[in-house]
C-alpha cells in the first residue's frame, strides 16, 4: 500500500468514526429532549402556605391602628 492508501484509509475510518460519534450525539439528544423532570413542589407549597399565614396575622395587627387613625 502506498502512502497515499494509507493516509486515505486512515481518513476514511476517522470520518466513519466521527459520523458514527455524531449519531450516537444525536440519540442522546433525543433521549435528553425526551425526559422528563418533575420537581417535588411539597416543601416550598408548605413554607409559601405558612408564609401567606403569617402575613395574613400581620395585615389584620396593622388594621386595627389604622382604622383608629
């Protein structure tokens, strides 16, 4: 084999190497762009619950003084 084979077989098998790269790139985007990610909410919906309590007390403590006035 000449020089000139080689280099281009070489060549070839980098190609076929980065076409058969870039495919498995795009089956793990697809899979990426497939899944599905759900948050568990639970926590933050008890603390935004109890927040909203509390603000609540504090809007009916701060009307009593103002219907004074």
């Amino acid at each position: 084999m000449t020089k000139l084979e080689e280099l281009t077989a070489l060549f070839v098998n980098e190609i076929n190497d980065f076409k058969n790269d870039i495919e498995k790139l795009e089956n793990i985007n697809n899979q990426l762009n497939d899944t599905k990610i759900k948050m568990d909410l639970s926590e933050y919906k008890t603390i935004i619950f109890s927040h909203q309590k509390e603000m609540a007390s504090h809007l009916k403590a701060n009307e009593a003084p103002l219907k004074s006035i």
